[in-house]
C-alpha cells in the first residue's frame, strides 16, 4: 500500500509540485496593486505551464484541476466559472475537430500525391515545393493535424522510393518529410479553422477588447503572413537539405498501380468535400453573423445527415481533451483579465521595458514577438496564446496601441517557433514516422524562426495596422 | 520461467539483449521483449493514430513494425530464433493489443515462446504495468547513464526478480551473492545456487559484518553457504568481510562478477527517503546486480 502510494507520488512529483506553487501563492500576503483573486489566477496560471510541460496527469484532468481552484480559491462564484468555460470559440474548436475526421476519413492521401507526381514526375525540386504549398494551403483550412495525417504516407512513400533509387546514404530524403510538417505548422494560422489556438485568440479579442473578428478579416491579416513564409520555407528546406535531382522516376508508375486497385471518387467523398468547402463559405460570408461555432456543427450536422460520417467515429475519433483543455485556459485568460491580474503584468512589463507610445512602437513588438516566439517554443502555441493573450491586449491597452496588432504579433510569434518535434500537431505526426531526427526539427525550426521573426515584425509594423484600421 | 526483457531502441540495447538472452537460453526461460516508445503529447495522440491508420493502406512498413522487425533481426543474429527453413519460426504476426499494446509472437530455438512487445509511455510505468498484467519471474534491465533514478525506481517499485545489467562483457561471469541474515539473502541464495548448476558457473559467497559482535553470525551464515553448494557440487569461495556493506562490497566485486543480493527489507518509507543497499550498488556499481525478491 505504502510502496504504490510512494510510487504514485514519485511518479506524479512535478503535479504535487505544481499544486504547492499554486497554493504558496494563493496564501502570500496581498500586494497592493494585485488584487487577492488576480495573486489566486496567477497560481494557477503557473501550476498549469508545469502542468502543461511535464504532463504527470492527463492534460483534460488538468482543465477538471483549472476549474476546481478557480472555485476553491474564491476566483468567481461556481456558476460564472462554468460560464466562463462555453464561449463559441470552444464550440468552434468542437466542430472543427469533427468535421476534420471526416475528412481524414476519405481516401486524399493517393489522390493528392497522384495529383503532385502527375504535375512534377521527376523533378525533385518541384515535388518538393508542391508538398510545401498543398500541406499549406490544406492546413490553413483543414487545419495541420488532419493535412499532417493525410499527407504522412504520401512524403513516406516518396521517401522510400528516392532512397531505393539513390545510392549514397544521405539525410535528403528527410526533406519530403520535413516539407509537409513545416508547410502545414506555417500555414495553420492562415484562417481561423487552422488551429484551435486561432479560436482562443479570436475569443480573447471579442470577450476583452470587443473587437469581432470575421473569418474573412482573420484571413486577410493572416493569409499574406503565410503566403511570405511557404516560398521562404520551401528554399530554406532546399539550402539546407540539397536535395539532388532524380531519383523519382518510378513513383508515377508505382501510384498509377496503387491507384488502379483503388475505387473511383465515390459519392461520399464528394458529398464531403462540398460540405467543407461550403461550411468555409459560410464562414467567410456569415461568421459575423452566425458565429464561427455554430456554422461547423452546420458542417458537421450535414455530414452526419448525409451519412458521410456517423457517431461512432466522431466520439471515438475526436481527441475531446481538446475542447475541454481550450476551454479552461481561455476560461483562466479571462479571470486574469477580470481579476486585474493580466493587467498587473502588463504594467510590470510596461514599467521593466520602459517603451513609450509612439517611438518606442517598433521595440515593443519586437520585445513581443520575442516573447511570444519564446513562450510558443516552450509551453506549445495554443497554451501560450491561451496564457499570454490577455497580457498582450493589456498591454496593447496601455501603450495606445492596437489589441488586433498585438494578438497577431502573439499568434504568428507563438506559432512560428517550431524548434522541437511536439512544437506542433504537425511536426508531432511526422516525427511519428521514426525517419527524422530531433535535430533537423532545431536545424530548419531556428533558421525559420529567425526570419519568421523579422517577417512578422515587419507585418506588424507596416501591413498589420493598415488593414485592422479597415476592420 | 518468463523472463521479461525491457530495451530502449536498437543501439543501445543491444548489450542488454544479450546478456539477456544469454541467461534466458541458459534457464530455457519463456522471454519477452518490452520495447517502450516515447508518448505522444495529449494534444495530438488521436491525429497520431488517425495517422497511423492512414499508413495501413499503403504497401509500407511502419514505425511499430520497423521497431519489431529490427529486434527480431537482433535475435536472429543471437541465434535465439527456430529457424524453419531459413525464415523465423513465427507464432503470431505483430498486432495490436488492448491500451495501445503491440505484440509479435515468435518461436524460441528450443521451442519457448518469444513474444515482441510495445508500449508507449514512461519507461518505469510501463515495465509496472506489464508485471502486473503478465507474472514474470525475472525483469531485466539495461541501466542508462541517467544518474540511477531508473535503476532506484525499478528496484524499489517493480514486483518480481531484477536484474540490472551494466557494462556486459562477452566473459563467462562469475556470481558473487551477498549474505546477510534475512529471508531475502536466503532466497537469493537459493536462485544463485540454481542459476550457478545451470549456468555452470562458480559462486563466491561474501558475508559482510558491520560490528565486531555480528562476527559470528556472519561466519555460520557462510559455513551454512559453504555446506549447500558443497552438497550441489558447486564451485563455490567464502568471503567473511567488515566494514560498510555498499563500500565493502564494491571493493570486493571483480570485472566477471555478477552480483547477486535480495532486496532490502526496510519499510517503503525508510527505502524512499534514505535508499536501500540494492539501489546504492545499482548506482555506483560497473557490474550487473541481480536482485531476488
């Protein structure tokens, strides 16, 4: 008994340590300018970036722990923490989730590297520089963990057909691979249905600053950031890789065979495409009006009548954890927002960097982008949204500047600092295929991110503030 | 007997299999072999799988099946696998088991079951989780240069027999047992006499007293040593010593030592906060510790 009770405590040391930090700071005596729920909001705050880094529980178990304190600690009556955890983000990041599974569900994996090998044939170049822009342009809609997992065998088989057809051992290959993962991690932030850190940013706007982004003007800010970045990836991915020409010569022939066996477009994979591309129309044109939530359950219902997707696969395929980690964190942003407790930090920053409104702008946002790059590359981009987002519209608050600005700055920096295989769904999943090293995710990661960061610093100077004054 | 064999990758491990499988085909044990894999973050374990089902429906072999097929290569070369012409002797092909367990089932040389096993998780809570699923009478461990919290965690927390295997060599190893007056000592003399008729192997018997009084009852715990593997014909020395146990024994342990000693039977607690002599010599120790529980 004893043995399994010190087993569980050695096992799970960095949750009872998380735990104690949060109740040490719950129990300091008050400072003057922070109120004693924003002190309780930053313990738990803390407790979850342990949490969060070192998993000893279930993440999910954590938002249980997240709403637990909230309560326990005197944050805000039971009812209000409830509320504070539905908002239509989360039922967007719900139906997102959903509707991605019926899209892995088709048979796309053949027919894009069909489509890919059919326009480049043998050159290697152009092949790859293909991956960059379909991964891409895929992610930015379906977001990078379902194009992760589309696209997984597609880079696979041509890595294994280059490597049977080349005769020295090299690491180029690796290229096919690290092609999908960092097309599909740039392009995730290209549209809000990219990823669920998009969503939590989205709801921090509306619920602290009032600000209603729509689809279409998320895309707008969005969409160019990632079109600068795919062809700076794809020659970044050739500087460092060299990738030699040849060596795909029998690929077309190889999928021509895998595709003859392989049944034609059937009904239900059109059905389920024309309910994606329709539920992105209804989110560029109507998500002002309906909501970004309501309108993927619409996708989801579609799928569901049209039996292209049943309840089977939807409650045994979506990581449901998900939803409900989101929907604590931006459940903790906003207490820290209400509580003061964001506002106290953003002072304290405001008073440590000693910027001022107007000439200091340019050294702000590169202090921000910084910050945000370092946050993303230890916590994860949607933990570091989640945490930092209220600190940064605070901040933006303070220095006059604009809040859509600044949480751009905050989406792109902590998106953009993939330097580790977990850094993002999509390095996770190719990481998975056991072929790419943990340090060619430092290699190409570093190099992206150093120019990532002059990129975004330069949008958020110049392109950023002129089109949010048109929002 | 079934003896389990945990590994961390193909490399590394290679060593451990070894003398793992020396052991095992000596004992003509039942063996598995625990791979455990590196756990995928919560965020993104569904899209993981959802992508590892997507590979299924191309003609490649995937990360799980490279793993397995890269250990069954280990064994061919060890020359551990039934052969049947030419091909290795397969009982069940890799698939999948409840709670994301992988196995592969083979053919031992003299007909004992081999089975390939992964799992994905932390290293320590996986190889507990499978002795409490499968009862195995002997887990055998490689130790990683991590400082020994590995090597303390499996000594202490992991139910059946441990063997820590460091630095092995390609030598006929000799056991030193470790005698103290406890029903652990007595049992691990027990396995040490057994394992040394059927490994052909010698045993030097070491009795330490930390006190001048306890002198006695270190030398009759020898002569009783001396009388059982005299009877067993077992080549066997006796070493009465004083001073320290972790210190006298590390001075007394040879290059093709193998050392052979029953877990401390101190409380949980008392282990947990001060250690235990097992986990001290699996730390600061260059020889493989066998620890019979």
């Amino acid at each position: 008994m004893f043995r399994y009770l010190l087993y569980q405590i050695e096992y799970r040391r960095w949750l009872f340590l998380a735990l104690a930090v949060a109740l040490i700071i719950h129990l300091l005596p008050v400072q003057t300018s922070l109120t004693p729920a924003g002190k309780s909001i930053l313990g738990i705050v803390l407790m979850t970036v342990v949490l969060v880094i070192f998993e000893p529980i279930p993440l999910p178990v954590v938002s249980f722990l997240i709403a637990v304190l909230e309560v326990l600690f005197g944050i805000a009556r039971p009812a209000d923490v409830a509320q504070s955890f539905m908002s239509d983000s989360v039922i967007f990041i719900m139906g997102s989730l959903m509707l991605a599974v019926a899209i892995v569900k088709q048979q796309l994996d053949k027919r894009i590297l069909f489509f890919i090998l059919r326009l480049t044939r043998d050159r290697v170049r152009l092949t790859v520089m293909s991956l960059v822009f379909i991964a891409g342009l895929l992610a930015s809609v379906m977001g990078e963990h379902s194009v992760a997992a589309i696209m997984l065998p597609v880079s696979l088989i041509l890595v294994r057909i280059w490597q049977e057809n080349q005769v020295r051992e090299s690491n180029q290959p690796i290229v096919f691979l690290m092609a999908v993962a960092y097309g599909a991690a740039v392009a995730a932030i290209g549209t809000p249905s990219g990823g669920a850190r998009n969503a939590i940013m989205l709801s921090y706007w509306e619920r602290m600053s009032g600000v209603r982004v729509s689809y279409l003007e998320w895309m707008v800010g969005m969409y160019p950031l990632v079109l600068a970045q795919l062809p700076i990836l794809y020659f970044l991915l050739v500087r460092v890789y060299r990738p030699a020409a040849g060596g795909l010569a029998n690929a077309y022939s190889f999928l021509r065979r895998e595709m003859h066996q392989q049944r034609q477009f059937s009904v239900e994979d059109w059905i389920t495409v024309s309910i994606l591309l329709l539920t992105v129309f209804l989110w560029i044109v109507f998500s002002d009006t309906l909501g970004l939530g309501p309108i993927a359950l619409i996708g989801v219902l579609l799928c569901v009548v049209s039996g292209v997707l049943n309840w089977d696969d939807i409650s045994h395929d979506v990581n449901w954890g998900v939803p409900i980690l989101y929907a604590s964190i931006i459940s903790m942003g906003l207490w820290m927002d209400s509580t003061g407790a964001a506002d106290w930090i953003a002072d304290g920053l405001h008073f440590l960097l000693g910027f001022e409104t107007g000439g200091g702008q340019l050294l702000l946002i590169i202090t921000l982008t910084l910050l945000s790059m370092l946050v993303g590359a230890v916590v994860s981009s949607g933990p570091a949204i989640a945490l930092l987002g209220p600190i940064f519209l605070r901040q933006a608050q303070i220095s006059g500047a604009d809040p859509l600005v600044f949480g751009m700055v905050l989406v792109a920096g902590a998106s953009y600092s993939n330097f580790t295989p977990v850094s993002s769904p999509a390095c996770t999943i190719i990481y998975g295929s056991g072929m790419v090293p943990r340090s060619d995710y430092w290699k190409i990661g570093l190099r992206l991110a150093l120019v990532s960061f002059v990129v975004i610093v330069a949008f958020a100077y110049f392109y950023w503030p002129f089109v949010t004054s048109r929002f | 007997m079934h003896f389990l064999i945990c590994i961390g990758g193909e490399q590394q491990s290679r060593g451990t299999l070894r003398f793992g499988l020396m052991i095992s085909s000596a004992l003509r044990a039942d063996v598995t072999i625990l791979y455990v894999r590196r756990p995928v973050s919560f965020y993104f374990r569904k899209e993981a799988q959802m992508a590892r089902q997507k590979l299924e429906g191309w003609p490649l072999e995937t990360v799980d099946s490279a793993m397995m097929k890269a250990i069954e290569r280990m064994l061919v070369e060890e020359k551990y696998l039934r052969m049947v012409e030419g091909r290795v002797d397969v009982r069940q092909m890799p698939h999948a088991e409840k709670g994301g367990l992988y196995e592969y089932h083979l053919c031992g040389q003299y007909g004992e079951n081999v089975r390939i096993r992964e799992r994905e998780g932390d290293v320590v809570d996986s190889i507990r989780r499978e002795t409490i699923e499968v009862a195995y009478d002997l887990v055998i461990v490689g130790a990683p240069g991590d400082g020994g919290r590995l090597v303390r965690h499996i000594i202490q927390y992991i139910e059946p027999s441990v063997l820590i295997v460091k630095n092995p060599r390609e030598v006929p190893y000799r056991f030193l047992l470790c005698l103290n007056n406890s029903e652990s000592a007595r049992k691990a003399q027990e396995f040490a006499l057994r394992s040394a008729l059927l490994l052909k192997t010698s045993v030097d018997v070491l009795c330490i007293h930390s006190y001048p009084w306890e002198e006695n009852v270190a030398m009759t715990l020898g002569e009783d040593a001396a009388r059982l593997f005299k009877r067993f014909r077992v080549p066997h020395t006796i070493h009465i010593r004083r001073g320290p146990v972790v210190r006298t024994i590390l001075k007394e342990i040879q290059p093709d030592h193998l050392l052979v000693m029953g877990p401390s039977e101190r409380s949980s607690i008392y282990q947990f906060l001060f250690g235990s002599v097992p986990v001290e010599i699996g730390r600061k120790g260059n020889n493989p510790v066998l620890v019979v529980k």
